[in-house]
C-alpha cells in the first residue's frame, strides 16, 4: 500500500501530464530500439534480439495505452484506469508464448548466431535508459494509485534486465562461442514476461489491486 497522500485534482493533472510526456518518450525509444534489435537479430540470426526487438514493439504499444489512459477525461477515469491495466498486462502473454517457441526451437536445432557488435551496443544504451524511465513511472504510478502506469514502469525495468542477459549472452558468444546462451536468454524473457502479466494483471505493487 502507497504512503503517499492523495494528491488534489490539480496535482493529479500534472501528474498525469508528467506520465504522458514520459510515455511518449518511451514510445519513441521503443519504436527505434525495437527496429535496431529486430535488424540486428535477423542479420545475426538471434531469437534473443529478435525477442528482446518484439518485447520493444509490446512496450511501445504500452506507451501508447498510458498515454490514452492520461488523456482528456479518462485521466479521472477509474473504467479506462482497469481497461489500462489490462492492455499492459495482456502485451506480456503475447511475448511469451513466440520466444519460448523460437528458443526452445533453436535449442533444439543447436542454431548457432553470429556475432552482433549492433546487438551489443543497443543493449548497453538500453541498461543505461530504462532504468530511468521504469524508476520515474512507478514513482508516479505510486502518487496517482495507477496500476497500469506501474505495468508500464515495470516492463522498462524488464528491458534494463533483459539487455543486461543479453549483453551477456552476446559477449559470451562473441568471446567463447557460447551459442546456447542466446535460446537460454530468450527463454528468460519468456518467463519473466509471463510473471510480470500476472502481476500487471492483477495491479500489484501499487495498492490498486
């Protein structure tokens, strides 16, 4: 449960300009990340960028939900606040059932990725960037008691995590040829995607439950 006061109708007004404007940023960081890491993987033939491209795609639609959530009307809107949370939450179910797939599929055949020095630097931009947004909007999500704003920042936070794998499972193939640890990555995102659905779901985390 949230111990911050219930801010007035002019303090959730501005709150909500600040979620906005913090939203459109990530939309277009996603738009561009997930374009460079969904190129990088093809050409690499990555399933772990190719996912971490699509995860983009999802928290960019994400982005766009939040913005919708905060706009005119339907920011004192607690039926666009539930249908807001659903749409986060519904974008992490959709990632984990393709990336499993494709992991577990490139287990299997022992698929072996080339080396992405595209894949490595966009990752590292990632670590840097997301942890700033993911930290910003679950502080706001907390003022205003907005799960779906909580989903949003979790899922930033999600990225940060999941490039930090993915640098890892890069330079280790790079470094060591370690080919299996890109399925294993992807496997990863898979799972955790399907653990912050429920948790999104459910509006965990910020007292909205």
């Amino acid at each position: 449960m949230s111990t911050h006061a219930a801010p007035g109708r002019a303090g959730v007004e501005d709150l909500a300009r600040r979620a906005r404007m913090l939203s459109w940023f990530s939309l277009g960081y996603m738009t561009l990340e997930g374009g460079i890491a969904i190129l990088a993987g093809i050409m690499a033939g990555s399933v772990a960028l190719i996912g971490f491209g699509i995860d983009s795609a999802i928290e960019g639609f994400a982005s766009g939900v939040i913005v919708w959530r905060f706009t005119g009307a339907r920011v004192f809107s607690e039926a666009a606040e539930r249908r807001a949370q659903q749409l986060v939450a519904v974008q992490f179910f959709i990632l984990a059932p393709y990336v499993a797939f494709e992991s577990v599929q490139a287990l299997v055949n022992a698929e072996r990725p080339d080396v992405s020095w595209l894949g490595i630097a966009l990752s590292v931009s990632s670590i840097i960037v997301m942890p700033y947004l993911g930290i910003a909007k679950q502080r706001i999500a907390e003022q205003l008691g907005s799960a779906a704003t909580k989903g949003e920042g979790r899922q930033n936070m999600l990225c940060a995590y999941l490039a930090g794998a993915l640098l890892v499972g890069l330079l280790a193939n790079a470094a060591f040829g370690a080919w299996w640890l890109d399925p294993v990555v992807g496997l990863l995102i898979a799972g955790v995607a399907v653990q912050e659905g429920v948790e999104a779901w459910k509006g965990e985390g910020c007292g909205c439950a």
